[in-house]
C-alpha cells in the first residue's frame, strides 16, 4: 500500500500494487495550459491555442494589475496622470511588475522616451473597461496575459469583468483548434468592412487582417450586406409598438422569421460572441405571437450563450429565466398580436 498524504494539494492519495517499485506520483499531474504567447507575424505577441478548447471553457480569469478610475485620466494633465500611473505599476511584486511593463506600448508611441510615458503607452493600448454596474464607476485595468489577446473581427473568445471578483474571465465561444489563434473583439463587429477597418485604425493603429476582413472583394461585399440586415432587424425588431398584421401590411420586418434571420445572420458573420442578442429577439418574437415552446428553446439558447460572456446578473438573463418559468405571464406574451398597447418590454439589454 502507498499512501502520499501530500498529493494532491494535501488531498492525499493512496494506491494498493503489487510492486515495491516507487511510483511516478511525486508531484501533482502538471495540467496542459491552454494557451501559449507566440510571435504572430505583422501583431507582435499573440496567444495560440496550445491544445484543443472547447466552447464554454473558461481559458483565463486574472485580477487586474493596475486600476484607473477614468475621471482621472480626464482631470489631470497627461504627465501627471503618466507618473502616478507608473508609480501604481511600479510599486507591483515581481513578476507582477515585470509582465506589466513587458506590455505592448503598440497605441502610437509618442512623447519622451521615459518609463512614465512608457506605462501610459502600456494602459492607453492594453486597458479595459472593467466597470461595476452601468460602466460606473468608470474604471480602466490592465492584465497580464489577457492584454496579449489580439483582435478579430469573428472573435473566438469573449470576456467578461465580475465585479464582485474583481476578475477578467476569457471563455471560448465556440471549439477552437490546437494552434489557433485566440481573439476577442476590440470593436462592435457588427459594422461593415470599411467601417470595422476605420475604427481600428482611429482607437488603435492597427488595420485588421482577421479571416473575415481578408475576404476577396465580392465575399465582402455579401458580408457587408448581411451587416446592413442584422441593423435593419435590430431596429425593426427592437420596436415593440408594430403588431404583426400591421407590420406584415407595411412591410417591416418582425415577427418569428425575421427573429430566425438575426440567428441565420449571426451565424453566417460568426458573430457567436454576440449569439445572445439574436436568441434573445428570437425568445421575444415566438413569445410576442403565444408560441410558448419555441419561445423556450430561443431563451434557453439566450441563457446558454449569454452566461458565458457576460456572467449571471445581466437583465436580459432575469429578463429570459422570466419568461423560461412562465411564457404566458412574461411582459412580451402575444405582444405583437396586441395593437401596440404593451410597450413594457426591456430594449435592446442584451449588451
Ligand atoms: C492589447 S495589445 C494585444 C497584444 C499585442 N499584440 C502584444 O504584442 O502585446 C493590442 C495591440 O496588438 C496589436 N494587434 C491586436 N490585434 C491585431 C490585429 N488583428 N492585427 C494587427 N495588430 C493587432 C496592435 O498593435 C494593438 O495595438
């Protein structure tokens, strides 16, 4: 009998064998990580997939290095703002502090060439949005690890911040390939070619050269198309005044078919960071004409994608757990049979 109170982080581990040969159990089994920092041509540093991830696997969850309340980056002049920015990265533990100023300073470097300006080169091209509730307070952190993410137009990863945490999390959104790319989105990708191109050219000085952006010019052109559609829908559909029959008579677009093109939409853009929002129209409309079953399987979809990219207290999840538990009694049952009367719906939330 081998016993090994330690293993296991102290769980402690005990086998019965035959041979008095040591066993190879010395420390616990090291897991494979799930991704490594590799140089990628033409964007620096980059993280690789470096075994297959699932969808729906947490890849990362990190606390911030460096916090910022954005009303001070507003109040103070840049060099002062640089040099408490530096002092907070500064006085970090190593490795800590190392990974931070190992960052890329990519967001235009300009100024002198001293270590404050370099840290407010680091914050201005690596920070995120990390506010509580509402975007307020409006905080900005920088992470190790996930500031090495680059961006992609049909992003295969997706973040959250928990505020209650204080965590950065990173899920995959769909099964990614060992040596593929890990990307998430700088930008709203829903937005034509030219103007995804143009965003990430003014914010961050880089032109993209993602599989989506790269298209030849006539696949472009059907992607810029669908784009234009998915706003359309998103318009029409987040309009909770038009009945049907009244809709139907003007020719806009609602009710459960234009839901199911916002799906068939949302997929064919690889949108499946954002997948939440088009199930969530697509709940809303079956519900909207009393189909309670189809108006389930949507929520339940909505639910599914939705915690995965932005946790468990977003209203549009109460809103779709609402409806699960009782379609009948949900604010949008039957309202586009209704003559535009109900108008309690909770709008475009899903963000
Ligand atoms: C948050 S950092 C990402 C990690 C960075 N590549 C590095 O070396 O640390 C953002 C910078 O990465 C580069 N980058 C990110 N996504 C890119 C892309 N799709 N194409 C080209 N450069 C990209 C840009 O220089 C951008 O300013």
């Amino acid at each position: 009998m081998v016993t090994r109170p330690v293993f296991g982080g102290g769980k402690g581990d005990a086998a019965s064998t035959h041979t008095s040969a040591d066993w190879p159990l010395e420390s616990d089994p090291v897991p494979v990580p799930a991704w490594s920092e590799q140089n990628i041509p033409g964007k620096d540093v980059g993280l690789l997939a470096a075994r297959p991830i699932r969808r729906g696997e947490r890849i990362m969850a990190r606390t911030p290095a460096v916090m910022i309340d954005g009303a001070s980056v507003d109040a103070l002049p840049v060099d002062s703002f640089a040099g408490l920015l530096h002092d907070a990265a500064a006085s970090l533990p190593e490795p800590h502090r190392g990974q931070f100023f190992n960052l890329s300073t990519n967001y235009g470097s300009t100024g002198e060439d001293t270590s404050e300006n370099e840290a407010y080169q680091i914050f201005a091209t690596n920070a995120f949005r990390t506010g509580v509730a509402d975007g307020e307070p409006d905080l900005h952190s920088v992470f190790r690890d996930i500031s090495r993410i680059n961006h992609g137009c049909q992003p295969n990863c997706a973040y959250f911040f928990d505020p209650a945490t204080l965590t950065h999390n990173v899920y995959a959104v769909v099964d990614i390939m060992q040596g593929e790319e890990l990307t998430v989105a700088y930008i709203d990708p829903i937005q034509t070619n030219a103007d995804r191109q143009a965003k990430l050219h003014r914010h961050w000085g880089f032109g993209c050269t993602c599989a989506r952006c790269s298209l030849p010019p006539h696949r472009v052109a059907e992607s810029d198309d669908r784009v234009r559609s998915i706003q359309a829908l998103l318009t029409t559909l987040d309009d909770y005044t038009t009945p049907l029959p009244e809709a139907m008579s003007a020719n806009v677009t609602v009710g459960p078919s234009a839901g199911e093109l916002l799906v068939l939409l949302f997929e064919l853009e690889g949108l499946h960071a954002r997948m939440h929002e088009a199930e969530y129209r697509l709940a809303l409309e079956w519900n909207g004409v009393g189909d309670a079953l189809r108006a389930t399987q949507a929520a339940r979809r909505c639910l599914d994608r939705g915690l995965l990219v932005r946790g468990a207290e977003q209203a549009f999840l109460t809103n779709m757990r609402q409806l699960v538990a009782d379609p009948a009694a949900h604010w949008s049952w039957k309202f586009r049979l209704d003559n535009g009367e109900k108008t309690g719906g909770e709008k475009n939330n899903t963000k």
